[in-house]
C-alpha cells in the first residue's frame, strides 16, 4: 500500500497534474491564509458567521470552496470574512 506522501509524489510526476495542482496554489494559500487568521483569532466557523451577519454553514461552505474549486467567492465577501477576524483583505496584481 502507498503512503500518502508517495501518491502525491507519482500523481505529481505526471504533467498535467503538476500543471492543474500548480494552477490551484492561489487558492490553497489564500485558504491556508484565512484559517490561520479565523484560529489566531480564536473564532470557529460559528463565530464568523455572527460576526459576518450569516450562518455557520456559509462560512463552511466559503472554506470549502476554495479547495474544491466549484466557487469563486467575491472580494466583497473575502473582505467581510477579514473583517470578521479581525484583519484587512489586500488584493495585488503581481508580475
């Protein structure tokens, strides 16, 4: 049986993967970046979502998808869910 380490490594060594996950990075990082901030701030999905006036469920479902890939949340919502832990959304166009 493979380990996990070892089917990233061989899916990975294909092409096309690496060039599909490579493309995914910006999402990955931006929800690395919202989870480390929603934690440092001690707040749970539920306490998000009161802060950001909506349900637990919505601040689930913005995680989510993000991995996932199925929706692309818009910067008004990115900059509510800042908010609601307490930090500013910063957007840059990068060369």
């Amino acid at each position: 049986m493979m380990t996990h380490e070892e089917l990233v490594a061989t899916l990975l060594a294909d092409p096309e993967v690496k060039a599909e996950y490579d493309a995914l990075a910006p999402e990955f990082e931006l929800l690395r970046m919202m989870l480390q901030a929603r934690q440092a701030a001690g707040l749970s999905q539920a306490d998000v979502a009161a802060r950001m006036g909506t349900k637990a469920s919505a601040v689930a479902r913005l995680e989510s998808a993000l991995i996932s890939g199925k929706h692309s949340p818009s910067i008004h919502t990115l900059r509510r869910y800042a908010r609601a832990v307490n930090r500013q959304l910063e957007v840059r166009l990068v060369g």
